[in-house]
C-alpha cells in the first residue's frame, strides 16, 4: 500500500524527473501526482503533511534542473489545472495552462500585452512565479492579481503588489502560497498585428538562443548593468563543458544537455562558470534556474548561500573540455517511465 493508492488516476509512481524537464535530467520520485480541480489539491496536500514527505510544485519544468536521484518526494504537477476564461479584455489561466498556448490565443482574440513573452517556454503559474520575461517586457506588467492558498487554508485573492513580483522573482517560490489561477487585464489590438510582433520577437529569439536545444533556459539573471551571457562570453566558456553539459556556443548563458548529461555535471559546470567570471570579472553570478537538491551542501552553492568573500579557486588545466558546436541538436534519448499503472 502506497499513499496513492487511491489516486492512481492522477498518480505516477517512482517516476523519472527527466521525463517533466526541458533540459532532460533528474532522478526518480516516488510519487508525481496531477490534480485536476482544487479537491484534488488539497488531499495532494494532506497527503503531504500526513506522511511528512517534501513536497515540491512543478509547471513545464522548463526552468528547473533536479539532481540525480532518487528522491522521497511528492512533485505535485499543475498540467491538468489549465482552466482558462475570458472576461471582456481580462484573462483568467490556471496554474498549468501552457504559457505559448496563451500567448497564441489571446493575440487571436485581439487581446494585446502578452507580445513580449513569445518565445517562452513554460506555465502560467510558474511564469508568474519568476516574473517570466525579456527585454520587450514581463508578465507582471498585465497581472492583475491571482488565486493562492497556504496548505491547510482555503483559497483567497492576492493583488499583484501583494504577489511581491520583481526581477525573476515573487512571493510565490517554493509554491508557498500556491498559485490556482492567474488574472490579467490586456489591451486591444489588431489580431494581425499582434501575430506580427510575436513572430518578429521569435524570429528574434531563434537567432540569438538555442532555442531548439535541450536546455532550462537562462541560467543566470543578468547582474545590474550588464548580462550573465556577455560575462561569460568574455570569460572564454563558450563550447566549454563536463560531461554530456556545454554551455552554448549561440548564448552563453544557457548551458545544453548535448546527449546524456547529468544533473551533476550542469551543476560542477554552473560552478566552473560561476567562478571563472568571477575571477575574471569581480562579479558573482546568481542563478535564474531552479534547483530541486535535498543535498544542503550543493542548495547552498548553487543559491549563493556560501560565503561571497572567499578566494576563488584557480582552475586546474585538465578541468577544461571543449565540445563542437551542439546548439541545433535536441535530445532524443529513450528513459525508462515509472510505473505505467500510475496513470489513468
């Protein structure tokens, strides 16, 4: 007898992280379950608390990197909870609505301000978690506000300001409150013009970012005044890899799965990145990417939890590997699924 038992319709049992993350990597859990309404939620919760297992909240896994396992976790997916409304100009997404799909349609409805968030991958609640973005603009610049609830307590209406969005960040991390529902107040615009302009920044994206490849995005925010990739560029590390992890030859800020990479070789090369700019730069980067570890030692590396004053290391000559250039390739390796009796 598991705790899931009974939810074996929304259930996947020791289930490969891999399989839920853009970039390919992570080990087991022992349970990945979907709720598919707010009832489902909540007993996914209880579930939580009653066996004391971690609990941890995934949208498309397009900005999260999940150690090798395996993990006693409970990843609580939001795919199922993709409800969407529409209130003249204002839209209301669920937690796992698609965020292209979003994009997509509202520009089909003449609905304007989600043009600059073409090109992103992920869900809506988690891009309103990290204030998903780019240089055009960011979502928090059309959210009017969003249904959250705290484990145990029912579900309430947070104001944008009280949702706390900033740079690459909100009151929202760690699903605590956990976002339900997201609402936004748009502009009107031509259909054709709004297409145009998604298209444009696209087209933008495709020829600047390795858009195809198998990656979690932007590792690192771009510290004030200049961006994460230039640094990097300038520190020689483009091509630059362990293992099966390279860091982009087309954006430097995006490290690649070139084939069978490991979650511990993206984190020893987060590493070697971080501090060969800071050697070279006096700047220490700070990670955009989400990292799901239980292992406290590598949380505080890769959340700048260690001391910021220590002298970095030198870089020992046989640390540095060169790949050829992957950026077009996509990973295609098969992995094996978790219990198949666990879905419905």
């Amino acid at each position: 007898m598991t705790p899931f038992d009974d939810l074996r319709h929304i259930t996947l049992f020791d289930e490969p992280m891999a399989e839920h993350t853009s970039i390919g990597v992570g080990g087991r859990v022992s349970y990945l379950v979907e709720p598919r309404d707010w009832d489902e939620l909540q007993i996914v919760y209880r579930r939580a608390e009653q066996t004391g297992l971690r609990l941890r909240v995934l949208g498309r896994g397009c900005n999260t990197v999940v150690a090798d396992g395996p993990h006693r976790w409970i990843v609580l997916s939001t795919r199922r909870l993709n409800t969407l409304r529409r209130h003249g100009r204002s839209l209301e997404a669920g937690a796992g609505f698609d965020l292209a799909r979003l994009v997509a349609h509202a520009g089909s409805l003449g609905l304007a301000g989600f043009e600059p968030l073409a090109g992103i991958p992920g869900s809506v609640g988690g891009a309103v978690a990290m204030n998903a973005g780019g240089r055009y603009g960011s979502i928090a610049e059309h959210l009017v506000g969003a249904v959250v609830a705290f484990p145990g307590q029912a579900p309430r209406w947070m104001g944008a300001r009280e949702l706390g969005l900033g740079y690459r960040s909100s009151n929202l991390i760690d699903g605590k409150p956990f976002l339900f529902t997201a609402a936004f107040e748009l502009d009107s615009s031509p259909p054709r013009v709004l297409q145009e302009r998604r298209q444009s920044i696209i087209a933008e994206k495709h020829a600047s970012q390795p858009m195809n490849a198998r990656s979690a995005g932007c590792v690192f925010k771009n510290p004030k005044g200049t961006s994460a990739g230039y640094l990097i560029d300038q520190a020689g590390l483009k091509g630059f890899s362990v293992g099966g992890a390279v860091v982009s030859h087309k954006h430097a800020n995006f490290i690649l799965n070139s084939g069978e990479a490991t979650a511990d070789e993206i984190f020893r090369l987060i590493e070697i990145v971080r501090e060969r700019v800071e050697q070279q730069s006096g700047i220490r980067l700070e990670l955009e990417v989400e990292v799901w570890t239980d292992d406290e030692k590598m949380n505080d590396k890769m959340t700048n939890d260690e001391s910021r004053t220590r002298k970095p290391e030198p870089l020992t000559p046989n640390t540095e590997h060169r790949t050829p250039n992957t950026d077009s390739n996509t990973n295609t390796r098969t992995r094996t699924r978790g219990n198949p009796d666990g879905r419905a």
